[in-house]
C-alpha cells in the first residue's frame, strides 16, 4: 500500500523564505518537503524530469496550479472508478460462489435419498459435485482478494482526496494573495496619476467645466499649491510602496510558492497513477489465479505421487467411470431377496371340472386374450358442390351451442378396460398401427370412413365439454409428456380414447388444444391448401369488410370436401370459445392469431404474394370466425 505524507505551508516556510531570494531555477529544483513513500517513489523524479521540458513553461504559470488540480482530480476520479467496480465484482463472485456451494451441499444431500439412483452414477455425481464445490471455494478467495484490493484503492482515493483539497488551499491562496496585491498597485496608481493632474492643471491653469478641485473660495494661491504637491507626494510614496510589496508578493509566489504547489501536486498524480496501476495489476493477478485454480480443479496435472488418487483425475475421467449397464444389473440384483421360489413364479390358471359334472379334465385359459374389435362405421364422405349439404351434422334442436353431439358417422370409443389408455403420465411406447398425424386428410379420412379426423373431433369434444371457461385457452401449451402420450395413442388406435372423460387426456385441457393445432401443422397440405393460400392473402388485404368476407366466403366454396367440412366443423368450435371471451379472454382476433399458422400453413409458391404473412393469416381467420352463420348459413 502505497502512502504520502503531505507537508503544510508553515512546514516550508524556512525554505519559503530561502527560496524567496533564490532565483527561480534553485527553488524550483527543492521547493516543498513532500515524503512520497511506497512503491515506485524512487523513481519519480525521474518519471518527472522527462519530458518536463515541454510543460513547464505551462506549470510555472498561473494556469500551472489549477491544470494540476484538475489533472489530480481526473487521476482519483478513475481510482473510485475502478474501486466501485472491484466491490461489484466481488460481491458477484461472493453471490455466485456462494450459490454453487449451496447447490452441492443439496446436491449431495440428495443423492442419499433411497429414491435417487445409486451406483457409479451416485459415486461419480458426488465426486462432480466435489468439483463443484472446489471451485466455489476458488470463488470465495477471489472475492476476498477482490474486495480487500477494493478496500485499499478506496483508502488511497480518500488520502489523495485530502491532500488535493490540502494543497489546492495553499496553492490558490497564494495565487489570490499575489493577484491581490498587483490590484491594491494599481488602485494606488490611480490615486497618484490622479493627484499629479489635478496638480498640473492648477498650475497651468486649466481648469475643466464641472469639476471642483475640493477648495474653498474661488481664489487659489501658494498654501494652496503646496497642500496639492504634498499630496501628490504622498500617494506617490503610497503607489511605491504597493509596488514593492507587489512586486515582493510576484517574486516569493513565482520563486518558492508556485513550484512548492506544482511540485506537490506532481507527486499526488504519481503516486495516485502509480497506485492505481499496482492495483490493477493485483486484480489482474489474482484473475490470473483463480482460473488457473479452476482449470487445474477441472483438469489437473497428471501425478503418481499425489496422495488422493481422486485429485488426479478431471471431470471428463469422473463422467467417464460411469458405468449404466452395471448400475442396472446391480439395481436388478437387489430384488433378489424378494424373488419367489419357482415353483411359485407365474402360476398357470387351470379349469377344473367339479366332480358333479364328470371327469377331471381341465384345459387352459389363456392369459391375454385379444381385445374384442368393434365395427367401423360406413356412412361415406359428405359430396357438396356449390353449396355443402349439412345432413351428416346431426345438432341440438338449439343449433349448434356449447355441448358437441358425437354424429352417426363416428366410430363410438371402446368402454373395455382393454383399450383404456394408461391413467399415469409416464410415457409408453406405441406402434404407429393406425397413423393420425402427417397423413393426407383426405386419405385419414377415407380409412377411417368419417367425414371429420377423429382427432378433431375428440380434441372438439373435450374442449366443448371442459375447456370453454379456461383462461387463456388455445394461448396456453399443455405439458408436453401428456401431449407425447397423447399423440402416441392416437397413432397407434384413435378410437381407444374418449375425451368425454377428463382422465382420457390426464386432465389437461391445454393437450387437447395442442393436439389440435400440432395436427393441423403437421398435415402434408395445410387446411386451406397452398393453392388458395394465395388468394385468401389477398382477400385479407381488402380494407371493406363486407367485401373481404364475401372474397373469403367465394374461396372456401372451392375447398376440396374433407377440408370445406373440417373447417366448418373447427370454425363453428372457434366461434363457441369466442362466446365465452368474458370468461376466457379469448376474443376471435385472439384465437386468429393463436390458430391461423396451424390453419393456413405457410405459402411456399415460389411465387409468394408480397404481403405481411402472419398478419394477413391473422385478418383472414379472424374474418371467418366473426362471420361464420354468413358463410356457412345455409348449414349453420
């Protein structure tokens, strides 16, 4: 830590006073007893000298005192700079280190849980977590080495800031005292040239209009003359007088006080830039370490010597040791115990005849029996031409409300226990029999032989029944492991499940409109198909609404009849949310912009129509929604 002991003005004023009748060379060589000790103090004369010859015509002038003062300022000003960032630093590597120690201690704690897996994979955890809180200990030093370097660069600000504020004192002081003097001169000089023409103007006669000579009576004579001349001569003496004390006050100012001011400030600027540096550079170093620390903690220096065989290894050999199919069989073999004797493993139910009934005989049942298979409907694809038929949409005598009525032309879902779905939400593996998604819809729908995807259909049902009144529905995302199963299960026989039950979908509603809208992404044409995608972008950009919903309205009329009826079918659903928006906030411009891209897909015409894509999806959507009885009316 460097210091400076700073000398006061009446420390110096033996060398004030000898500097005073110097000339100004002697004195500005050894002007004030300022002890810069530390490092770097020796040389600072000589870190001074060069290039002083530059700037000391600059120092030895008026402005020489107040350049310093500011310079010294700036030099403190990026001391606390610094120091403010080293405290910063510190408490976030303090937080950090903190943190990860934190993060190991319930770390290790947790892997002595009996439901934690055990192993090699536990041994080597731990030991990752071992390095974990090595390197927190790293970051513990480093912060207190950051903060006591904080602390000591804060210290020499404060100490610099009392000796700035000490010699700019002395310094402007003895500049004002010096201008104060030159002034009372030249006061003294007014008052004397003052006299000396009154005087001359008595004599010659010349008296000027207006002006009074402070006489009394209109005659002048000698007495008069002689009190005018001793005047003169005293105010001369007096303007003398203030000259060579000037004159005095110039000569001690430029000899002794100046260079005693300039000298000391010099020194405070060195000593506080040269601290300034030695700190950095003590950050720097202890950076230096503490990653070197960390990189050695990582990946140390290999050695057959060390005592810790463990210490020798890094973290990719501890991940390396982990060993899955022996943690397997070990978790495996731990069952052991509790292994029946054989004769007892899986016993064979058997059919014994009752001996009322004749011999003994008995035959097997067997043990998984296929699960009973139910008939397919066979109502056919609804045909339209100009208009569509509404025939296969049996509704409530109300019209289409809130409550979906499962039509004719869909397969029931199973009741059996066999085709239940599994109740947990662990993921299974499910053979893709029956694909739903990624299939041609008018292909999906043909082999199911329904006019509407099952999967819409259910995903309709469910969100009728259940998901109205949640906020936020069709903007929220389901949890993606039920979606997974979901989507799996609908794949492999999407007549096995039934959303009329909330167990089906594990209580999420928020799946079910994920699944809806990932099966509308994941078709190979999208619903409005690419063809017309152009042609509904540029309906949407017609201004007039009445005119873009009769554009939209001429446009769906050309879909194919598996996309006109599944959109009718989802937009008449859409239409139902937006009847509950005071409950679930969600308005038709809401659903458009949650639903449009699943809906419209995305163009890819190499010859796109030049126009904001998502808005445009949006407008349009949000078009069909608010007019839906307008363009399905004959249907709705």
């Amino acid at each position: 830590m460097t210091s400076i002991d700073i000398a006061t003005p009446e420390s110096t004023a033996t060398d004030s006073g000898s500097a005073s009748g110097a000339s100004g060379k002697s004195a500005a060589t050894n002007p004030a007893n300022v002890v810069v000790t530390g490092p770097g103090a020796g040389g600072a004369g000589a870190g001074h000298s060069k290039g002083q010859g530059d700037i000391s015509d600059i120092l030895q002038s008026e402005i020489g005192v107040t350049a310093l003062l500011t310079r010294l300022k700036v030099s403190i000003s990026s001391c606390k700079d610094f120091a403010s960032f080293l405290k910063k630093r510190a408490t976030l590597e303090d937080e950090q280190a903190q943190g990860l120690r934190k993060l190991c201690k319930s770390t290790h704690e947790s892997l002595r849980r009996p439901e934690s897996r055990q192993g090699t994979w536990a041994m080597q955890f731990e030991e990752m977590t071992t390095l974990h809180d090595r390197i927190a200990e790293n970051g513990l030093s480093y912060a207190g080495g950051i903060h006591s370097v904080h602390e000591e660069l804060t210290e020499l600000a404060n100490k610099m800031e009392r000796g700035r504020k000490h010699w700019k004192q002395f310094g402007l002081s003895s500049e004002k005292t010096a201008h104060d003097a030159d002034l009372s001169a030249e006061k003294a000089k007014t008052r004397y040239d003052n006299a000396a023409d009154e005087l001359d103007r008595f004599r010659t006669g010349d008296r000027r209009p207006g002006m009074s000579f402070g006489f009394k009576g209109s005659r002048f004579g000698p007495q008069d003359e002689e009190e005018m001349s001793k005047r003169v001569d005293q105010t001369e003496a007096e303007y003398e007088a203030k000259v060579m004390a000037a004159r005095s006050t110039r000569q001690e100012l430029v000899n002794s006080l100046r260079p005693q001011t300039v000298h000391a400030l010099q020194e405070l600027i060195h000593e506080c830039d040269s601290g300034l540096t030695v700190f950095i550079q003590k950050y720097a170093i202890l950076t230096e370490k503490v990653t070197l620390n960390n990189g050695l903690t990582i990946s140390p220096f290999k050695s057959d010597n060390s005592a810790i065989p463990s210490r020798n290894r890094s973290f990719r050999d501890v991940i390396s040791v982990i060993d899955n199919e022996k943690d397997f069989v070990s978790y495996v073999a731990s069952y052991q115990s509790k292994l029946p004797p054989p004769e007892q493993r899986d016993p064979e139910m058997q059919f014994i005849r009752h001996p009322t009934r004749g011999s003994h005989s008995y035959h097997q049942v067997p043990m998984n029996p296929p699960p009973p298979q139910i008939p397919l409907g066979s109502s056919g694809m609804v045909q339209h031409q100009q208009h569509h038929d509404t025939s296969s949409f049996p509704m409530q005598p109300g019209g289409f409300g809130a409550t979906a009525i499962v039509p004719a032309f869909l397969p029931q879902p199973m009741l059996g226990s066999q085709n239940r779905p599994p109740s947990s939400n662990s993921m299974v593996e499910f053979p893709r029999n029956r694909p739903s998604f990624g299939v041609p819809l008018d292909e999906l729908l043909e082999r199911d032989d329904v006019s509407i995807p099952i999967v819409v259909f259910q995903c309709v049902v469910g969100i009728d029944k259940f998901g109205l009144a949640e906020e936020g529905i069709y903007r929220l995302s389901g949890n993606k492991m039920v979606i997974d199963r979901l989507k799996a299960i609908f794949d492999n026989d999407p007549t096995s499940l039934d959303f009329s039950r909330m167990e089906d979908f594990s209580h999420d509603v928020n799946a079910v409109t994920s699944i809806l809208k990932q099966f509308f992404r994941e078709l190979p044409e999208p619903l409005f198909t690419r063809a017309l995608y152009p042609e509904m972008i540029m309906a949407a950009k017609l201004q007039d609404e009445i005119a873009r919903r009769d554009s939209i309205h001429a446009i769906i009329n050309k879909l194919p009849d598996a996309n006109y009826a599944t959109l009718r079918f989802v937009i008449l659903h859409l239409h139902r949310v937006t009847e509950k928006a005071d409950v679930n906030h969600m308005h038709a411009r809401n659903l458009a912009i949650s639903f449009a891209p699943s809906l419209l897909g995305v163009n890819d015409n190499p010859n796109p129509v030049t126009f904001d894509a998502a808005g445009a999806q949006m407008v349009a959507l949000e078009t069909i929604i608010k007019n839906c009885f307008s363009i399905f009316h004959d249907e709705a």
